[in-house]
C-alpha cells in the first residue's frame, strides 16, 4: 500500500518525471530511486546529523518516493540525537563549549556541503 506524498514527493511528481523525460534520462531516475529506496535509511539518518539544511534531505525523498512514515521516524531519530547531543555539550561544557561549536561550524558546514557535492557528482557518473 503506498502512503500519502510527502512535500517532496508532490512538488517533484510532475515536474520531476517531465524533466527525466526532457533530459532522456528515466533510466538514471528509475537508478536513482532504487539506489534511495535501498540506502535511504542511512542517508537520512546521516543527513539529519549534520547542519546543512535538512530541506534537501526531504525534497530528495519525496522525489525518490521513499515511505512517508518511514521518513519520519528516521527524521525525529536523527534530529533528536543531533539536538540532544548539543544539549549535552552545552550543558556538560557551558559557555567554552559554544565557543568552540560556533567557532568550527563554518568548517563543518563547508566539509558536509563538500561531501554533499561530491556525492551527487558521483551518483551522476555512476547512474
């Protein structure tokens, strides 16, 4: 039984499948989802982690067609343990904690971006 279309799902249902078509690239879309319907759970979960707008995260699934409730559970798993580990780290470490946080976030958000980039790069030349 399919569950109801996320925001992604439904902001990407016909625009997406048209661009696929335009670009004659089903295939690749059709790899693509059944590469996310695979390592979904793990991308999630990871992306969830980190500081990069999680919105990219929720568009990429709903295109992907990944299972709604699935999504959610693994979204509050991940973004409880990213925000309760900052709770932890302020409230163990105080005000010396924020600093080095607030500090090191540009290098944090730079490397994920990175890492983001190439990963899409590399799922175009392997799909």
């Amino acid at each position: 039984m399919r569950s109801a279309p996320n925001n992604g799902e439904a902001a990407t249902a016909g625009n997406g499948n048209m661009i696929a078509i335009v670009m004659d690239s089903r295939d690749k879309v059709d790899a693509f989802r059944a590469a996310y319907a695979e390592w979904g759970a793990w991308i999630i979960v990871l992306k969830g982690l980190t500081p990069i707008p999680y919105k990219i995260v929720t568009i990429t699934s709903g295109f992907a067609g990944y299972n709604f409730w699935m999504f959610v559970g693994l979204s509050f798993i991940a973004r409880g343990i990213r925000f309760y580990l900052l709770a932890f780290l302020l409230h163990r470490y105080g005000p010396q904690a924020r600093v080095i946080i607030e500090e090191r976030l540009t290098f944090w958000v730079t490397l994920s971006a990175v890492i983001l980039v190439l990963g899409v790069v590399g799922a175009l030349y392997l799909f």
